[in-house]
C-alpha cells in the first residue's frame, strides 16, 4: 500500500505507462524517479506501479544509478515521457 503523499507520483507513473513499465524504460525511471525521492518512498512506488518487491527496486534503483549508468539521453527522454503524465522535472 502506497502512503497518501505518494499517490499523486504513483497516478502520475501509471498514467505515463498504462500497459505497465517496458523493460528498456525501468532502469532510467528509476534514475528519474530518485532524483527527487527517498530510496524508500521509490521502492513503494515503483514497487506497486510494477509489481515488484520494494527491496529489489531499491537496490534495482541503487545499480541504476551507480552500475548501469544510464545514458542522459534516456534520462531526458523519461522526464518528458514522465513530464506528459503530470510530473514536471527540471530538465
């Protein structure tokens, strides 16, 4: 269950992927989605937005940001897919 403060960023995340989070997007929306959220609060959001256990998609969130080293360009690209749903981040 995501907390109350969180819902307005989970309507968001699943209006920007009705049909659920593709493969190749999961890594950058989880750079995107960090820039402004607790390890805890994107771990419940990204969990239930995809079905995954919270801890997996925080240390799924913790290799994106330092393993993987997702390209700018997909980073961008989130924010804007992202952004058309309702979230706004500075590009």
């Amino acid at each position: 269950m995501v907390p109350e403060h969180l819902r307005p960023v989970l309507a968001a995340s699943r209006r920007a992927y009705p049909d659920g989070v593709p493969p190749r997007e999961y890594l950058p929306l989880l750079v995107v989605l960090q820039q402004d959220m607790s390890a805890r609060n994107l771990a419940l959001v990204v969990g239930e937005l995809t079905g995954k256990d919270p801890v997996v998609v925080e240390n799924d969130a913790a290799a994106a940001a330092s393993v993987h080293r997702v390209d700018t360009a997909e980073i961008d690209r989130m924010k804007h897919h992202i952004g058309a749903s309702g979230r706004t981040y500075e590009l």
